[in-house]
C-alpha cells in the first residue's frame, strides 16, 4: 500500500518534543514503526515555518541543522515552509498596566498540509494517506480525500494531547506516538557520510 505522511511540524514539537532529549527525531522510522509492514512510504511531507532567533538566536540554526540532517537521512523527505507573522498588540498585566508585547504567530502550515494532501490525492499517488497532527482545522480535508477520493486515512496523534474529536471521527486508523517511540527513532548521531550532528544544546 502507497502512503504519503503529512507531518505538521509545529503540532509535532509542541505536543511530543518540546522540553525532551529527543528532538533529533527521525521521520521514517517513527512512521515505520507505527505503520504495519504492507505501508510502502513513498513520501514524508513535512510542514512547518523558519523559527524566528528572538530571544534565542541559535534556534533558526537548530531547524536547519534538523532539517539538514532528514534530507541527508531520508530521501523521500519534501519540506513545504509556511511564514511567521508579527505584529505588536498591547495587553494589560497582572498589575494593571497596559504593555506593548510583540505576538508572532505561525501562519500557513494547515493550509499547505491540506492543499497537498488533497492534491497529491486527486493526482493518484497514495492508497493510503498519514496526517501526524491534532489540528481539526484539517477535518475537512481529510474527509473529501477519505469519501471522495476513496482513500484509507490514518492519524498519527502526538502524545501530549487530547484527541480531536473531529479528527478522529474522520480517519481509519488513529496511532498514538508515546514517548518510548520516541526515544527509540532517533536519528544517527553524527549522520552517516557527513558532519551534520545534533546540536548540543539540544
């Protein structure tokens, strides 16, 4: 069976990632491992946004060592690069002061993962279909490739949540990530053939 893997990357980091050694994450065997053996991946999708360095200017050096490092590991990867917005709001402080605060908020990655998903659907390139996030924003994309187009769908749901009623009402199959996956599907470290390793502030 042909899958696609649609990985939001953002929902991905801050629902199993963040605040864990485990960042260095490898893709494909994380999907491998959820999947059963008749799951010929073809592709991982993977959408996320260039992380800004406020407050920490190191951080947009870490994505990209990151992303570095799947392309080398896993030639199927395809990154799809949404956009931060940033835009000055005030807000009124527990001791009653109004106080300008810089609010950045990523803008793009449900879109892209959906315009792709029904896209690479409607061409014909999957039999089957993995969305690794807990957006139900993406509900109804699911649907049309699922009712529509008459694929199997499944969901890989990060661990530090709770599941989207929608979602899950939408899909085949819903596979949780714990965090014993996690720790197993880590990618080598120094990646084979190159210099790229994981950053040590990871």
């Amino acid at each position: 069976m042909n899958t696609f893997v649609y990985i939001d990357g953002f929902n991905l980091y801050n629902r199993s990632l963040k605040n864990t050694p485990y960042k260095w994450l490898d893709l494909l065997k994380l999907s491998q491992s959820l999947l059963q053996p008749h799951h010929n991946i073809k592709t991982i999708r993977y959408f996320t946004a260039k992380v800004s360095e406020l407050g920490d200017p190191k951080r947009p050096i870490r994505q990209e060592t990151y992303i570095r490092a799947l392309k080398k590991t896993i030639p199927s990867f395809r990154v799809h690069l949404g956009n931060f917005q940033s835009q000055i709001k005030t807000a009124l402080t527990v001791d009653g002061k109004w106080v300008k605060i810089q609010d950045i908020k990523e803008k793009g990655t449900d879109v892209n993962l959906a315009v792709h998903l029904l896209h690479d659907a409607y061409n014909n390139y999957f039999d089957c279909a993995v969305v690794l996030s807990n957006d139900s924003d993406l509900t109804e994309a699911i649907r049309l490739v699922k009712e529509y187009h008459k694929k199997n769908v499944g969901l890989f749901l990060p661990h530090n949540c709770y599941p989207s009623i929608e979602l899950t009402k939408v899909v085949h199959f819903v596979k949780q990530i714990r965090v014993t996956l996690l720790e197993k599907c880590q990618l080598p470290n120094p990646i084979p053939g190159t210099n790229i390793r994981k950053p040590d502030t990871w």
